[in-house]
C-alpha cells in the first residue's frame, strides 16, 4: 500500500539506482514484483517467463508489437512510450491506466513491459498509484522502493515531476 510514510526525501535527493538482478529485487525471470497484481519487466522477461500466460492485462511500451495471438489469454495494449515526450505519457495515462485500474480492482495479474525493464515501465507504475492514492510520485517511489529496489533515468523523472505539477492539486497535502 502506497500510505504511511512520514519522511520524503526531497526529488533533488533522490537519485537513480541500478537494479543488481539480485533474488531479493528480481526473480528469476527479471520481472519485479510491484504489488500483488502489479509487475514489471521486459518483453524477454515475459517470453522466458514460466508465468506468462498467468497474466491478464499485459501493457507493453516498447516498439515491438506484440500480436494478441501469442498471448491469448491476456489482453494487450501496445503503447510505445516516448521517453522525451509529455504529450506521450499523457496519451499512455488516458488509454492505460484505466485498464490497469480495472484489472487491478478485479485482482487480476498486471505486467507493464519497457525496454529494459524499470524506467517506463515503472513511470507507468508509479503514475497508476498517484492517481488511485492521491500521492506525488516522490512518495510513490519511495514506498516501492521500500519494498523492491527500482530505477528511473533522469530523463523520466522530469517527466513524472511535469506530472506532478500538472495534477499537483490533490498532491499539495500528500507530499
């Protein structure tokens, strides 16, 4: 859960991390575990997963279109992700983040795919936990990252404080 936490570090202080692959941040597919329907990874994660046709809802950012035959037992939305572009994460929020939300109030198993497998994909995590907590994305990240190390480039984090400042109304008391 995404409450209870009583000391943010300021954005300038948060800096990113780099995933070592160790058993206590990834399995051994590479997918984090971000929640208890909510995972992250790659494309590669989820072809050499022994999980992948558990998942339900599969939002793939990356270029690489993924054909809804090969998994037919989950819905996929491909959304490449521009890592420069406002305009972009904004279009992703709209058409994802009620999919995710619909999935995840029905407890169904989400995995959201990026290139690498942490900055977008953990942009579009962190972005789905703002809006159903009413939290900026400094106090999002901190709470994942209490429970499993996560990295986001610089270049996505000026995405998400744009964001921050765009819907900043309802997270001016939840800092």
């Amino acid at each position: 859960m995404v409450t209870n936490i009583s000391v943010l570090t300021p954005p300038d202080e948060i800096s990113p991390t780099t995933s070592d692959n160790s058993p206590n941040t990834r399995n051994h597919e590479g997918i984090i575990k971000i929640s208890q329907h909510l995972h992250i990874g790659t494309l590669d994660d989820l072809w050499a997963s022994s999980d992948s046709y558990n998942y339900q809802l599969i939002i793939n950012l990356t270029s690489t279109y993924v054909d809804q035959t090969s998994m037919s037992s989950a819905q996929i939305i491909n959304h490449p992700m521009n890592s420069r572009d406002f305009e972009n994460l904004l279009c992703t929020v709209r058409q994802c983040l009620p999919l995710i939300d619909d999935a995840y109030n029905q407890k169904k198993s989400i995995l959201i795919c990026c290139r690498h497998g942490y900055s977008r994909a953990c942009v579009l995590a962190i972005t789905y936990f703002m809006f159903k907590y009413h939290h900026s994305s400094q106090k999002v990240y901190q709470q994942l990252k209490s429970i499993r190390d996560l990295s986001i480039d610089d270049k996505y984090w000026a995405l998400l404080y744009k964001l921050d400042r765009l819907i900043g109304g309802f997270n001016q008391n939840n800092n």
